[in-house]
C-alpha cells in the first residue's frame, strides 16, 4: 500500500486524539494539536477582519477559510505535509475566534476615540 498524505474524513484525527486521551489518560498531544492550530490562526483572522471588514460581513471568513485550504492543498501536492480536514476545521475555528476578537478590538478603539 502507498503513502497517504492525506485525511478527508472530519474528526478522524480529532478522535484518534481523543480517544488516546480515554485510552491512555495522554491529553497533551490533544491539548497540542487542537491547540496550536486554533491559537496560530487567530492572529490571521484579526488581520483578516481589520483589513477587509469594510469590503463585506463575509469576505474576511471567506478570506481566511482560502488562505488556509491553499496551506493545506499545498502540503498534499508538494508532499510536504499532511492534507487533514480536521486542521481545516480547527484552523477556521482560529480564524473565526480572530475575526470575533478583531471585531471586539475594532468597536472598543472606536469608543476610545
């Protein structure tokens, strides 16, 4: 069987995680790989938001959402990484939680003014 370097099934990897966090009581590996791909991502989708927040309600979702499936599409055909949809998921949830976070920042410098 050849190499695989790809995941399309969502929450396969999330589960394989977890359930060794069940399994074996081991949840820093799950702590570590949700974590870091949903931290990493908010500061893009604050950036996302304060730069096109103005063209539309979506456009920063939208923009971020591309920007990270090209991250992904990238590694599958380059092979220098792991295709996953969980990191898509998890990512997007970054990003999202940035676009929330800039939306706070932006109204709270408005009032400041």
């Amino acid at each position: 069987m050849g190499y695989s370097n790809s995941n399309i099934v969502l929450f396969q990897t999330i589960s394989r995680y977890w359930d060794d966090v069940l399994t074996r009581g081991e949840a820093a590996w799950f702590i570590k790989y949700c974590g870091v791909h949903i931290i990493v991502f908010v500061p893009i989708g604050i950036g996302a938001y304060l730069v096109f927040r103005k063209i539309g309600r979506f456009v920063p979702i939208a923009v971020s959402a591309a920007y990270i499936v090209v991250v992904e599409l990238l590694q599958y055909v380059t092979l220098t990484g792991f295709f996953d949809v969980d990191d898509i998921f998890l990512d997007l949830l970054g990003a999202v939680i940035g676009i929330v976070a800039g939306v706070f920042i932006s109204k709270k410098s408005q009032t400041a003014l």
